[in-house]
C-alpha cells in the first residue's frame, strides 16, 4: 500500500513539472512587481574561498506557484561550485545547473505562497585576487502567478558585487626583532628574496578543510577563512556517490585522508586542501559502501576541482550469501544427527540358519533323548531243497 501511495506521488509530481515546464514555455514575457535578489549583495572574498549567495524572490501579496531564477557570472573571476535547495519555500524541483558563466534554479510549489520566499543558496569559488565580479540575473528569470501562471517578474537584473583578494602576507622579521629595512643596500637583497617568497606562497592560498566543512553544514553563512600552504598542495577533490545504475547517492559518508563529507542531492562529496598523489576513499551509505583509490594529479591548476565517480555496492550481497552458507551447514548438521540416529535404533541383523547367541539362557534346557531299538526278528532258516514246509509248525514271537 506505501509503495502505491509513493507511485501515485510520483506521478503527481511528475505531471506538474511537465505542466511547470510547459507553462514556462508560453508565458510572455511582462514586467510585474515580483522581485528577485541576492544575499548578500556585497562582500569580499578572498582568493581560491568559497562563498555562497542566497537567490530569493517576493511576489508580495500576490500568490505564485513556481519561479526560474537564471543567474549570469563571469566565469573567468568566479567558479560555479554547486547549489542548495534543501531550505527552498518551493517544494518541487524542475531543474538545478551551474557551469559556464550561467546558473538555473526552476522550483514549483504544489499550492501556491506570497511574500519574501527563499528559492535556493548558490556557492562560488573565487579565481583571482583582485577586482570585483558581479552576478546578475538573467533576462529568462521568471516569476508565476498561481491563478493564470502570468510572468510577474519585474525584470529588475541586478544582484550582486563582490570584491575579490589577495590575502596580506606578513613583514619579514629581521634577528633583533625590528622589521626589516629596505634602506640598507646590505638587506635589499634579502628583502628582495623575502618579496618574491611572499608573492608564491600568496598564490597557493586556499581554503582550509574546517572552512570547507563548516560552509558544507551551513552554506547561507560564508566562512572567508585562508590557509597557506605548500607548494603543489591544496587541490579541490570531488568524489561522486553513484549506485550501481549511475544515479547519484545522497548523504553517503566519504572519508579521505582522515577528513569526512557527506554527499550532497547530487552525490557529491568535497574535500579541499588535498595533496596529490593515491589517496583511499572510503564511503557508506544506505545504498551500500565500498573502497577505492583516487590519483589526484599534480599538473592541475589549483583552481579546477578534480573529479572521481565511485558505484557503492548493496550491502545486501554478500550478506545473502552469509545467509545462505550458514543454512546450507544447519541442514547438513541437522540431516547428519537424523542418519545418526536412524542408525542408533536399527534392531541388530541376525544370520540366517544361525541360531540366536545365549539361547540356553532364553529357554530350559531338554532332557537328553532317548534312543528306541528295534526288535530283532530272527530270520528262518531257508528250507533244504525239495521239502515241504508245513505250515502248522509256524509259530510267531
């Protein structure tokens, strides 16, 4: 019955995302006074960290029932990480993509709600140090009346500004404990040396894996945390949790080098700050688990995440062949006890023409038999030849 009830749902579904999409396709295009905006407008980031904007929308006291917020960034400043609907007012999702300079959020709400609404929560990485870069919304965004799915989007593009840098590196500290000073031809040498090792290690700057974690737990509240590190370190990994027909497993626990991510809607698990080189993965979920390496490449730009796609096998599996090896040896012990005890109650065999051992003792023993002989009949003599037997002189004992 719960199965039913879950197909039925989908269906439900199913059907009104296709009339969301159709709907999208024949709506003109007109201003209205429904809004859409991001938080934070502002702020500044530094580079090679992670920041996330929340996308809203306020249709005010009109009722609306679905909503496309399209958002445009200059792929050249900025990278498309990844989006969060999991705190979004609209309860059905059509689509959600980023990549190449344009992200797409389409939502739905089976009913219909008014007001400042939260649609969902988008996460950038920063690829330079300086300047700023802005995200707009795109003239395709659109916001739909729920009583005759008319675009009421005000069509107003602006979103945000942000402002990219490059984090301070510490003076150099001469032995005396004062600052080193450049005016002595003696130290500019040194100075020099001192400038330019700065400068590298500037660049290697990245996010740390606590920052990266505490971003994943709460994206609506950017953590603009840098972390130095050595030179060819701090690659982005993402690992993909798929199952065994390639569809993508949500909350699975991945583990690598000792750090732990949970996957996100899209299987997706992130991990910054990793070294190169073969690292184990480890990942389980309610799919199944499984173990694997990963080779993350040393000839990467730290900037481009690099991604592994890991199929989790049931756990099921080999636990029904448990199963079936311990009944197989219960049946075999169980059948070897019922020969065993058919042959426990088997009468002993008896030899044929063999009379049965202490018979003596079953039955009393016979007096020894009596031997009757015969009674000896003289035989007659045989007459002499010639006479006459008379046979009045026969007599018998």
């Amino acid at each position: 019955m719960k199965t039913r009830r879950h197909h039925r749902l989908s269906i439900i579904i199913t059907v009104f995302t296709t009339m969301l999409i159709g709907s999208w396709a024949f709506v003109a295009y007109g201003a209205g006074s429904a809004s859409l905006s991001l938080s934070p407008s502002s702020g500044s980031h530094d580079i090679n960290t992670t920041f996330s904007v929340t996308v809203s929308e306020n249709s005010g006291a009109e009722a609306v029932n679905a909503v496309q917020a399209d958002l445009n960034y200059d792929q050249s400043k900025v990278q498309f990480v990844g989006i969060d609907v999991s705190g979004s007012a609209f309860d059905v999702g059509a689509a959600a993509s980023g990549g190449s300079g344009n992200v797409t959020i389409q939502r739905g709400k089976i009913g219909s709600l008014a007001g400042p609404q939260t649609v969902g929560v988008v996460t950038f990485k920063a690829l330079v140090g300086s300047g700023s870069t802005a995200v707009s919304f795109a003239n395709s965004s659109q916001i739909l009346r729920a009583s005759d799915s008319a675009n009421i989007w005000n069509s107003v593009t602006s979103g945000g500004s942000y402002t990219l840098t490059t984090p301070a590196t510490t003076p150099p500290v001469s032995s005396g404990g004062g600052s080193t000073s450049s005016g002595s031809s003696g130290s500019s040498g040194s100075a020099s040396k001192t400038s330019t090792t700065a400068s590298k290690t500037a660049t290697t700057t990245t996010i740390s894996a606590a920052s990266a974690q505490a971003q994943q737990a709460n994206p609506a509240a950017p953590v603009s945390t840098s972390k130095t590190v050595s030179d060819g370190s701090g690659y982005l990994v993402s690992i993909k949790v798929t199952d065994t027909n390639g569809k993508p497993v949500s909350n699975a626990t991945v583990t690598m080098m000792g750090k732990t991510s949970t996957s996100d809607a899209s299987g997706l698990a992130t991990f910054a700050d990793v070294t190169p080189g073969t690292h184990e993965v480890s990942i389980k979920s309610n799919k199944g688990q499984v173990k694997g390496d990963v080779t993350v490449a040393s000839n990467q730009p730290t900037a481009q995440y690099q991604e592994f796609t890991l199929k989790v096998k049931p756990a099921r599996a080999w636990l029904l062949i448990v199963e079936v090896a311990i009944g197989v040896v219960i049946a075999l012990i169980l059948i070897a006890f019922i020969i065993k005890g058919m042959r426990g109650n088997k009468p002993p065999a008896m030899k044929i023409n063999e009379p049965p051992k202490d018979l003596d003792k079953i039955m009393p023993s016979a007096p020894p038999a009596q031997v009757i002989q015969p009674t000896q009949v003289p035989t007659p003599s045989a007459p002499q030849a010639g006479s006459v037997i008379d046979p009045t002189h026969l007599h018998l004992n």
